[in-house]
C-alpha cells in the first residue's frame, strides 16, 4: 500500500519527524499537527486514511481529540493509533473509543511502526473499525491478532498459512523481532522457520534463547567458513584444502565437525564461529520487509541446535540487530549498488597517513582500485557485506577514497 494520506499528532518535533521519515519512505504521504487543537483542524482539512496520535498533548488529553474526531460524522470511520510511553494508563481511556484501533508504545522501531500503520490500513479496506485491541503485554504490535491471520491479504501468489504451526503469518505485517520478542518473553521451545524469496533461515529456541540457525539460499558471506577465517580460527588456505578433502572423502558430515574430529579447528573456536554466525543470520532476518514465518514449539530441539547451544539472549540480538538495520539505510544512501567501484585518493592518504586506519580499513583501502566492485570487495576480503560497506562509507565521509565516475563520450 502506498500514498494514503497519514496524520501524526504529537507535540514533539523528533518523534514527528522520525515517524514523517519513516512513512514517507514507506511511500506515505504524512501531515503532521503539534496539539490537540491544529490535530482536529488538520484531520478536518486533509481527510486523512489513518491518524497517529500522542496520548499526552499540551493542549487536551488524546482521548479529548478522539472524541471530537469521532463526533465529525466524514471523519468519524477514520481508523486511530494511539502512541503513548511504556506505563501510561490509557486502556480504559480508550475503550469506548470506536475509532481507536490499536495502541503503540514509545520508543518504537521504524519497523514496528510501519508493521501496525500497514496492518492497520489493510484492515481498514476490509471492515469498519473496530474496538481496540487488547494487546499482550507490553508488545508494540497486537501480535495475537496478527498471527492468527485476520489481516489476510486475497492475493492469489500468496501461499496460504500454515495451520500446523503454533504460530504463522506474514512478515510484512509484524516483524521478526516482534516474534522473536514474544517467544522469548514466553520461554517457548521451538523452530521458527522464515521464507524470504528463494533464502529460508531456522531459528532454533531453547526456553525463549537462540540455540542456533541455520539457512539455504543466502549469501556466501553466511556460511560458516567465514567466520572461522574472520575470526582468525582458521587460515584461508586451511579451509580451502579441508572443504577439498571434504569433497573427495565424500564426508557428509558437517564443516564444524569434520574440521574438529581431524584435530584442525577447536571445539571452544567452532563454537565462537557459531555463535557469531547465528548472530550474523538473526542480524539478516530483521532487514526481511517481506516473506512468511510459522513457528512449531517441540520439547526437544534437532541435535545440530542441541549440540551448538549457544543460549544466546533474544533482546541482546534485536537491540543490535536493529542498530545495524538503522545504520545500513544510513550507508545505503552512499552505496546502495554493489556494482559500484571507487578509487583511492592517494594524496589524502599519504597526508593522513595509512598508519592511522583501522586494519580492516587498511584491508579495504588495499583492495580498492578503480575495477574491484563492492561485491568483489566483499568476495576478497571474507569480511562480510555489513562490515565492508561501513568500511567503504567511512573511507567515504573521510574522502579517502572516491567513487569511480566513468568517462563520458561526447
């Protein structure tokens, strides 16, 4: 969905203009008001498809602005967010409100945001507005109704949900970090499978924590061997002759435990190498804006989850997965192409002198010369494409390098 028209009511200038960033990117339009007052008056004059609306104005109370929003009969099936900081009670204020559909808690992710605003909207076009939800806990999105498929979407290239799983549904309408919190939070067990394209990751719990992932279909910078060299565990050459041998003994068993039972790789390294991949994968499924997720619980997780057991903590992964979501839409308004080529700028180096870069930029800073594409960078170095592309924008913002401008024929 897209162009709908989005009022936000909210008296701080930061968090309108963080939720303007957020839906205009999203391909909304958005009107924004300070008080309760100019809310009224903007919701009259623009006619909006949904309002977002801070609990707490300086001028009336948000549960005020509801009620004369709902007293304009041609305003009064418009569909309304209600955002409020964690603690305030406002559930009760509320309850009557025919046109208040859900409530978001402050601070929220760009992500969350535009999970509840297109649910929302979706469910706008098929029924009237309807009482507000009674979310669990203190989740950002009423999961519960999200999961059980009442945001249905007709479109016949969707496969359907799958009824087997304790859990399933779109994740285009609540994120992966939404469920991931809510499975931790709920100490399950279990495997949440996502779909994206053609790439499918599982996620193995153990009572709420990551015990392991694993994916098909992703990129190479995923696989294990990376980050055994990355993490100086093993030299590159040692794992090119070990996945040779690999191969021509015919050994079906896993890289981890075929390099650990002939004595090349320890099993406290293997498990360091797990630990980040897993992390490395979680990372990857928060930037998924589309695709299916089901989630099975079972008392005993699949040995391969059981023998890594990496306990790692759900909350720790998010904050930081997040962090670097936020941080690569940063760093793609530089290098949003990984066909791009830059080119040293030779004179700045040698005035700020190539001793004072970090290694892994004095790596990237080496292998930059005018033909290597960020992804041959990316195939070269072994960094990974998150770690190669902060690279290359902080080599940018610092103008130690350039991007490549191809001659134009006159």
């Amino acid at each position: 969905m897209s162009g709908e028209t989005i009022l936000v009511v909210d008296d701080s200038p930061t968090i309108c203009k963080l939720v303007e960033l957020s839906l205009t990117k999203a391909g909304y339009r958005v009107e924004t008001a300070r008080n309760g007052e100019s809310g009224v008056e903007a919701a009259q004059a623009h006619r909006p498809d949904l309002i977002l609306l801070d609990f707490l104005l300086p001028d009336m109370k948000g549960d005020d602005v509801c009620r004369a929003i709902s007293g304009n009969v041609s305003l009064a099936s418009v569909p309304v967010i209600v955002m409020s900081a964690k603690g305030e009670e406002i559930s009760e204020c509320f309850a009557v409100m025919p046109n208040v559909v859900n409530i978001i808690s402050k601070p929220f992710s760009p992500d969350a945001l535009l999970a509840v605003v297109n649910h929302t909207l979706e469910k706008a076009e098929q029924e009237p507005a309807s009482p507000l939800a009674k979310a669990e806990s203190d989740n950002h999105i009423d999961l519960t109704t999200l999961m059980t498929g009442e945001a249905k979407d007709e479109s016949p290239a969707r496969p359907a949900v799958d009824t087997t799983a304790a859990l399933a549904g779109d994740l285009a309408v609540v994120s992966i970090a939404d469920v991931l919190m809510l499975l931790q939070d709920r100490g399950y067990t279990g495997t949440v499978n996502l779909m994206h394209g053609r790439a499918q990751m599982d996620i193995y719990l153990g009572q709420g924590r990551v015990e392991f992932a694993g994916a098909h279909g992703v990129a190479e910078e995923f696989l294990l061997g990376r980050f055994l060299v990355s993490g100086g565990h093993l030299s590159q050459d040692a794992l090119a002759q070990a996945l040779e041998e690999r191969k021509r003994d015919g050994s079906g068993e896993l890289l981890g435990a075929y390099l650990c039972g002939r004595g090349l790789l320890l099993p406290a390294d293997l498990r360091k190498a797990m630990a980040k991949q897993t992390a490395a994968l979680v990372f990857e499924s928060l930037r998924w804006g589309g695709g299916r997720f089901t989630f099975r619980p079972t008392s005993e997780l699949p040995a391969v989850a059981r023998e890594a057991s990496l306990s790692l903590a759900v909350d720790g992964l998010i904050l930081e997965g997040l962090r670097r979501v936020e941080e690569w839409r940063v760093i793609e308004q530089e290098i949003g192409d990984f066909d791009m080529t830059f080119v040293r700028n030779e004179d700045k180096l040698a005035a700020s002198g190539r001793g004072q870069l970090l290694r892994e930029e004095a790596t990237i800073a080496e292998l930059v010369n005018g033909r290597n594409t960020v992804r041959d960078l990316i195939q070269i170095s072994k960094m990974g494409s998150y770690n190669v592309t902060q690279v290359l924008f902080r080599l940018l913002r610092s103008k130690l390098i350039r991007r490549r401008v191809a001659p134009v024929v006159v």
